[in-house]
C-alpha cells in the first residue's frame, strides 16, 4: 500500500462502486462477469495516472462523490463528464483537499482513477463491486458517506504529462449507433427481423442499471419463438414476447430464456454505459471482421503515447 494516502468519502454520489476489469472467467459459475460498465474510460482513466489498466478505481454513476485526501495524490476523471473537476487529464491533489465529481452529464457514467489504485480485498480474483451478488468493492455495497478507501502501491509508469487526445476519445453523448452482429438465435425470429431491428430507432427507458438496458422500440414487434435457457454474455440483445428489447451489460445473468437476435460488438459496449433514459440508440450491423477491427482500434490507442 502507498503509505499515507487514505480518501474518505465525504458524499458518495448517486451509485459510486469500487471496479476493475472484473471476474470474466467465472461466467461458467453463474457469476457474471462484472467490471467496469465503460471499460475503455476505465483503462483510459488508469493510464493517465500510470497504473496498470486493470488497477482498481472508482465508477460513478448519475452523480459522483466528495472526495477527501489525507495525502498528496493524482487522479484522472474520464467517460461521461464530470462538472466538478477537468477531464481527461493528470490532476495533482493536495493532502487534506477534496475532490467533488458533481452532476454527470453528458453521458452517465464517469471514472476516478488514483495513482496506485483503489486497494481493497480481492473477492474471487477482483475487487469489483457485483450487484448481483452484493459482494466486493471493500463493502459489498455502493459507497457511503463515511467510508475510508486505502491507495495501493506506486507502479512503476509516470501519469501522463498532457490531456487524453480528444480523437481518442468515445462520444459521450446520443444519439447512439451502436453495431451489432448477428445474434445466436437469428433463426427464431422472422427472415426480415434483423433488418427490421437495425432500421428502428429504440428508446433508453428509464429500466437501466449494470444488468443491462431495456429499450422501448415503438413499432417494433418481433414476435420471437420460445427457446430453452441458454448461456448469455454482455452486449446480447434479447426480445422479450411482447417485442420489447432488453440489452444485456456487465452484471448480467449467466443463463437467459429469451432469444438474442443480435449482440452488441464489445468495442460499442462503453457507448451503451453512457447511455441515459430518453437517449436514442440505433443498431447498425456488421460482420465479426469489423468487429475485430473496431476492438484492436481501442485497444491500439491504449499502447500509444499521446
């Protein structure tokens, strides 16, 4: 642990959890995956203060928290924007200073990255926060006024001494166009069904969290068969039987019964952690090619020096 560098909470925000890249291998277990929701501002937010991409840090939703320092310290705030503090960049905090996030808007979710990272337990591999399980996250639990996070050790890579650039940064507002591949249960539906899907424009609802996002889709009626209870993975959309859509995300259930026309390319998956109630989202089809290429473009603007 970096000594000295104690931050207490001095106003938790709306839903403000502890994250990294989560427990993807114990999927098979029915434990979901997890992680943070925007995985690319998360690792961007890492980087800038030096750490390791996968080093524990704070995910904010809605509303972010006050913040109180007992040591000097560097952070980063990325993903959706943040009004309380700059964005994007390496911010030096004094000992005994606070940090407040504020409003989060555009986007709905934004980053707090430490140098030296969040340290708490390790639960099953990962410090992230489950809401399914309620387990993780140093409390098992959203954060609370009151609470005392522990800063972890200093790696050895320096915060980055400019701004993020802005061309390698995501959107942060809709409208959204999110592409998609063709779901494992296409046959289910009518022939024309997936043109159908990514020729309409959904609405987010107000019925959003971590599990995923319903999407209300006016006009839309798909009419899916009824399948058996197959594995699902984050990004899959599944048609409820009355047509409406639900968009799987990180803390999703293992197993579902409704069929998945299509499934969210992980590249657009940050796109879909800052979507927020009213939003607009289309779905544009690809094949499993660009997909590959769409993911390798994010993760090469990690390796890069800005």
């Amino acid at each position: 642990m970096h000594p000295g560098v104690v931050i207490e909470v001095v106003e938790a925000g709306h839903w403000t959890t502890v994250q990294d890249r989560g427990r993807p291998s114990l999927e098979r277990f029915g434990i979901p995956p997890g992680g943070a929701a925007d995985w690319y501002a998360a690792a961007v937010a890492n980087r800038i203060v030096g750490n390791p991409q996968g080093a524990a840090l704070l995910e904010c939703t809605a509303s972010g928290p006050t913040l109180r320092f007992d040591a000097d310290a560097v952070v980063a705030l990325t993903g959706g924007h943040s009004t309380g503090a700059a964005n994007w960049q390496p911010i030096g905090i004094a000992r005994g200073a606070s940090l407040t996030i504020g409003t989060i808007a555009p986007g709905l979710r934004s980053y707090i990255a430490v140098r030296g990272g969040i340290d708490v337990p390790l639960v099953l591999g990962s410090r992230s926060f489950c809401q399914r399980g309620t387990f993780g996250g140093g409390f098992g639990r959203p954060l609370q006024r009151g609470d005392r996070l522990a800063v972890g050790r200093l790696g050895e890579y320096e915060p980055l001494a400019a701004p993020w650039p802005e061309s390698h940064r995501l959107p942060a507002r809709g409208p959204w166009e999110v592409h998609v591949i063709p779901g494992p249960q296409l046959d289910a539906f009518a022939e024309d069904a997936l043109q159908r899907l990514t020729t309409t424009a959904c609405r987010v609802t107000p019925a959003i969290d971590r599990m995923g996002l319903r999407l209300a889709t006016p006009g839309l009626r798909l009419q899916p068969q009824e399948i058996v209870t197959v594995p699902m993975t984050a990004g899959a959309i599944q048609v409820t039987p009355s047509g409406g859509l639900i968009v799987l995300h990180v803390d999703h259930q293992s197993t579902g019964g409704y069929p998945v026309i299509a499934t969210v390319i992980s590249a657009d998956l940050p796109l879909l952690a800052q979507a927020r109630p009213g939003d607009t989202v289309r779905f544009r089809s690809v094949d499993q090619a660009e997909a590959v290429r769409a993911w390798r473009r994010l993760t090469g603007w990690l390796e890069l020096d800005p």
